[in-house]
C-alpha cells in the first residue's frame, strides 16, 4: 500500500486540509475506515473499493462525498485501487455544497466530477464549487477544540465566543456534521496512537489523552473503531494506517 500526501494551495486551504493518493495492488483483506472529524472527497481513479452496508457489499460510487463517519466503515478491496482524496477541514464542507453537513452524516453522496485525475484538478473543481463564505464562529470553536485534542470543555468554549451552548452546538452541527462533544471525542481519540507510539503503556496513554481510565478509552475504541486498542493496533488495516503512520507523512505541496 502506497500513500502520499499533499498540501492545498491558498485559494482552497479555508476548505481543505489535506489531498492525498492511496494506491493498493489489488483484493485484499476486509480494511476499517475510522471516524477522524472530517468529510472527504473520493474519486476512484481504478477499482472502487466495496463497503459493507445493511444489504451487504457494495461498490462505492466512482466519485463521491463522504459525510462525517459516527462509527467504523469497513472496506475491500475489489482490484487494482488508486485512490484520489480531498479531506476537508471539519468544517470545510459546507462551503462547497448545498446541503447542511449534517444532512450528509454517515452517508455517502455521488457527484458529477468525471474528467478529475490529479490532484491539481481535484483543487480547481473544489475552488469552482466554493461559494458559501464559512461560520467563524465554527471555525474558530474547532480550531480550540482541535488544538486542545478534544480536551476543551464545550460550556467555557460557548462563553468565550459569546453564544449560548446550544447556538454553538446547533451552528456546529450545520457546518460540521456533528456535535461539538462528539468532535472533540473524536479528537482525543485520535490523540491516542501517537501517545502509544512514543512509548507510553496504555495507562498512561489514557491518562495524557485526558481519558479517566483504561476502561474510558476502551468505549471510546469500540463506538469508533468497533475493537479494542490492543485489537486494532495489532493488525495493519486503513484504521492504523490513517491514525498512525499516515499522520506522520511529509506533506507535500500541490506542483
């Protein structure tokens, strides 16, 4: 499995996060998808990868928007895979499409986006598209959660913006997809790997990732990933990849 990783240019980099390319060389194994608090982009360049849904494996469309995930996809692969991606900043998706976020959670949505092979063309198709000016009350709620990894209470974080907590939560949702609870637990999640990688054992783990126990970060790895830590960290699926390795790719600019 190959992944690269690219940065966006300025005129879409309120929007986007990151573009990246995911190659693999053919059927594999079933692979997880976790929650990680954003939107994507997806345009299959060679084999769509089939997702498991209630009526059983499915291809996913050629292109298509990936609304906020609550809960692990799991995915295989069905042939020779390359990938292209756009992963939208949380809050990033609404600026491009008609529909609230929230409307989008935990589903996936075709779009026309035929002729797209770069990620250069995946930017300009993007920066056409944008034209709804972003919440900067949003934004900046999840830039102080984002940077707290999921720690920041969401009560005081109203009160600095100056609305109440159920305007926050309400905009929130609008221009994410989710709760601002359920974002900022998502973040701390992910806090996780990288605290394993260093060295730590899980308690203390738990304890740096703002977690009150072992047993507290275990339902969290079930709700989001479907297994418990040691399950999922001893295989070497997407759910890994992206949380792990993947967040320690160089990010390259766009050429």
């Amino acid at each position: 499995m190959v992944f690269r990783r690219f940065a966006p240019g300025p005129a879409a980099s309120a929007i986007v996060d990151h573009y990246w390319i995911l190659e693999a060389p053919g059927a594999g194994d079933v692979q997880r998808v976790v929650p990680d608090g954003s939107p994507e982009l997806i345009v299959h360049l060679g084999t769509p990868f089939e997702s498991l849904t209630e009526a059983g494996w499915r291809a996913q469309p050629r292109t298509f928007i990936a609304g906020q995930l609550r809960a692990p996809l799991f995915l295989r692969g069905a042939g020779r895979a390359k990938v292209l991606g756009a992963t939208f900043r949380p809050d990033g998706l609404r600026g491009v499409l008609d529909a609230r976020a929230d409307e989008l959670t935990a589903g996936v949505h075709a779009v026309d986006a035929d002729g797209i092979e770069t990620v250069e063309q995946v930017e300009a198709w993007l920066v056409r598209r944008a034209r709804r000016p972003g919440d900067a009350v949003v934004t900046e709620a999840v830039r102080q959660i984002a940077e707290s990894r999921g720690l920041r209470d969401i009560a005081s974080l109203a009160r600095d913006l100056r609305v109440s907590t159920r305007h926050l939560e309400r905009r929130f949702r609008e221009h994410t997809g989710l709760s601002p609870k359920r974002f900022a637990r998502m973040r701390r999640f992910q806090s996780v790997f990288p605290a394993i990688e260093a060295g730590n054992g899980w308690a203390a783990a738990a304890a740096s990732c703002g977690y009150w126990d072992q047993a507290h970060l275990v339902r969290d790895f079930r709700e989001f990933a479907g297994e418990p830590p040691s399950t999922l960290l001893a295989g070497d699926d997407l759910a890994r990849h992206f949380l792990s390795h993947f967040s320690k790719t160089r990010v390259a600019g766009i050429r």
